[in-house]
C-alpha cells in the first residue's frame, strides 16, 4: 500500500508524514532526499555532466526511516545531515528537472514500496511516480508560513542562514519545480488538498490520520 503526499517546499510535508508513518507504523520515503543525494554527486562531479553521470551509475545509494530521520549514505557513508545544506537547496531544483535523474530516484523508490506500506512525500508522486496510489494529498501554505517554518527547521544546523535567503531559495524552487518539463509540481487530479497555513502541526497530522482511516 501506498499513500503519498506533495506539495511545495515548506508545506509541511515530511514533518507530517514523518509523524503519520511513526503513528500508523509504517514506512516513510523521502523523494526530496534523494533528489537532493544526487545533487551532492553532482557537486562531487564539480557539475561536469559526463562525470555526474557516471557517479549516479556507479555508487550505491541506500536509505532507510529510523527513529524519526530519513537517513542517506553514498557508498555505506552517511550523507544524511550534508544534503541540507543551502548549497545543496541552491542546485537541487536545476539537478531534478534532468529526465535522467529522476528516472534515476523514481526506480530507487519503485523498488522499495513494493516491499512494504509507505507514506511517501515529494512533488509529482501522486501525478507520475505512483499515479494509482491508495491516496493522495496535496499540501499547502502561504509563502511567509513557509519560510518561517523552513528556517526554524535549519538554523540551528545553518547559523549563517538569514530569513531572506530561505524564502528566497523556497521562491526560486517552486518557480523552477512548477515550470520544469518533466513531471512538474502539481496537484493530481484525485488529490485532497490540506491547506496548513493556520494548523498547528498536530492539527496537520490528525487530519492525515483521520483521512487515512476514513478512506482505507
Ligand atoms: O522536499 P525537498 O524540499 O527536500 O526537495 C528538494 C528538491 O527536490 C525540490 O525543490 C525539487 O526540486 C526536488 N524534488 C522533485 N521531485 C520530488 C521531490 C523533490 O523534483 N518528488
């Protein structure tokens, strides 16, 4: 079984389904993650396509949920705390919009959900990665509530991050992942739409919780 939820940056999505899958004890796949894994090859590749090619083809990416963390490794090796930073959010969007790269993630998660019940988070899963999925949500939220959501969450980690910087990263991502060509951010036809502006967080899950149990 599969339930997936997409959505903007900010919207709430993987604090959310984090919280859903370790309430329903399921398993949780972040897309975003991965896409932001193989940017840092991309980095690693110095951004010279051939090579940045060549490395997604040749390391092994493994990923796993665990005690409310997403963890990544590259080749056993733990990239889990490097894909967040702002260097990483700069590029990810230009890196994901390559059809290569997404066939890429979306076989990485193919793969995966066929072992299990997922709660799966992204930008196009209900529309293209998992179009019969048991269900789908569409997430949302004013710009502001997004940035201040995102920069709480990195901060701590990020020190020299300013307010500014994020909304402006967070601006420039939903332009670049709403335009792209392939498979862009968009709310599947089947989708409910849970706008959390003004939710509270558990007010956010309980109304997945509550949907997941009505629906299935
Ligand atoms: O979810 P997160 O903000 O970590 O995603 C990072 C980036 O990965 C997004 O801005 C987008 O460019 C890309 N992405 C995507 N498709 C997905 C998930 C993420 O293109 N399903």
């Amino acid at each position: 079984m599969i339930i997936v939820i997409d959505g903007p940056a900010g919207s709430g999505k993987s604090s959310t389904a984090r919280a859903v899958a370790d309430k329903l004890d399921i398993e949780y796949l972040d897309s975003g993650a991965l896409y932001r894994t193989a940017t840092l090859l991309y980095l690693e590749a110095d951004r010279n396509e051939e090579l940045f090619f060549k490395l997604l083809q040749d390391k092994t990416i493994t990923f796993h949920y665990s005690n409310g963390c997403f963890h990544v490794a590259i080749e056993g090796e733990s990239v889990t705390s490097r894909i967040r930073t702002i260097e990483v959010a700069e590029y990810v969007s230009e890196v994901a919009a390559r059809p290569h790269v997404r066939q890429f993630v979306n076989d990485l998660m193919r793969d995966v959900v066929d072992r299990g019940t997922y709660i799966a988070e992204g930008r196009d899963l209900g529309t293209a990665v998992f179009p019969d999925a048991d269900l789908k949500f569409y997430m949302s939220a004013d710009i502001e509530e997004r940035a201040r959501r995102r920069y709480e969450e990195r901060k701590t980690d990020n020190p020299e991050l300013t307010l500014e910087q994020v909304k402006q990263n967070i601006e420039e991502r939903d332009h670049k992942d709403s335009n792209r060509e392939t498979d862009p951010l968009k709310k599947a036809v089947d989708a409910i739409e849970v706008d959390t502006t003004n939710l509270s967080f558990e007010q956010q899950v309980d109304k997945i919780c509550l949907e997941i149990r009505e629906r299935l």
